[in-house]
C-alpha cells in the first residue's frame, strides 16, 4: 500500500465504525406526533432518542431522553414507570439514549 493512500483507507475505516453504532435502528419503532420514538417488547416499554452533536454533551441527551419517556408514559395511560436510561455515543457524533420500564 502507497502512503498516499493511508487516509483514504482511515476514513472508510471510521465510516464503517460509525454505521455499527445504530443499534436502535433496527427496533420496530412507533412515533408520537411529536417525535418521540418507542415500542413495547414483550412487558418493556422502550423509549430512544438519538441527536448529532458536534460538541459532546450526553447529559442534555439524557435529560431530554427523560422528558420524551414521562410524555410517552403518559400517552400511553401509563403511571410511575420507573425508568432506566442508557447513553451511548459514537466516533461519528451520534448521542443516543434509550430510556427503559418494565410495565406491571
């Protein structure tokens, strides 16, 4: 390999890194009308957001996250969900959050 082609070969290196963090993009998924994704798996109420950010802040991320889940939980008649949350964040810039209940 030429060095000339050294970051060529860097950047479809990180451009395939990126495409493996979509992990959420495969969840059958339902949206509110205001945007809000989820979907109920099994007794499992999933909540996820996901945001391109030029400058890292996960916690903004998981504050909205926090706020889509209670708006969700109440549109869909449910009371006092006690919800996990877990943040990621990708090479490319993409922050994700998914906000996890068990519904009783």
């Amino acid at each position: 390999m030429k060095l000339n082609q050294t970051p060529l070969v860097g950047i479809i290196l990180l451009s395939l890194v990126g495409c493996t963090s979509h992990q959420y993009d495969a969840m059958q998924t339902q949206e509110t009308a205001e945007g809000e994704n989820y979907s109920i798996q099994g007794n499992a109420l999933i909540v996820q957001i996901q945001e391109y950010q030029f400058f890292p802040d996960t916690k903004s991320v998981m504050i909205d996250c926090m706020k889509r889940a209670k708006s969700v939980e109440k549109k869909l008649g449910y009371k006092g969900l006690d919800f996990d949350f877990v943040t990621e964040r990708n090479p490319i810039g993409i922050t994700s959050c998914q906000a996890i209940a068990f519904l009783e």
